[in-house]
C-alpha cells in the first residue's frame, strides 16, 4: 500500500482535471462578469440619451411657453399704451 508510479501518476491526473474545471468555471464567470458589466453600460448610455432627448423636448416646451408669454406681455403693453392714451 505504498507509494507507487502508477498512483503518483493518477493522483496528479487528477488534480490536473480538478484545475482544469476550475480553470473552465473561472473562464465562464469572467466571460458572465464581463458580459454583465458591457450590458450594465449599454443600459446606462440608454437611460443617459434617454434622458438627454427628454431635456431636449422640456426645453423646447419651455421655449415655445416664453415665445407666448412675451407676447402676450406685448399684448398687455399695448393694450396699456392705448388705455393711457385715451386718458
């Protein structure tokens, strides 16, 4: 029951398929852990430009709101310019 070639041989055999798994198991994991972290900031860039297209559209809103405030600012102005005229 001594050490023997033969289970030297199988005993590192062995090992050598446990590192091996090992090996494929840690491969499978960064492969996930990088795709997650590409996926992660593919989301990220798509709320950002989501987000961008949203300011985008309140500002044109808020653009368009000042257009038809002056105006009616103008409207105001004038109506006052002839009220005092009259007086």
């Amino acid at each position: 029951m001594g050490l023997t070639k033969e289970k030297l041989l199988l005993t590192v055999q062995h090992y050598k398929n446990i590192l091996n798994k090992e090996k494929e198991q840690f491969a499978v994991a960064l492969k996930n852990q990088i795709s997650n972290n590409i996926d992660a900031k593919t989301l990220d860039i798509k709320r950002l430009q989501d987000k961008i297209e949203e300011n985008q559209r309140e500002i044109e809103q808020l653009h368009k709101e000042q257009v038809i405030i002056g105006q009616e600012i103008e409207n105001i102005k004038q109506s006052l310019d002839v009220s005092q005229s009259k007086n």
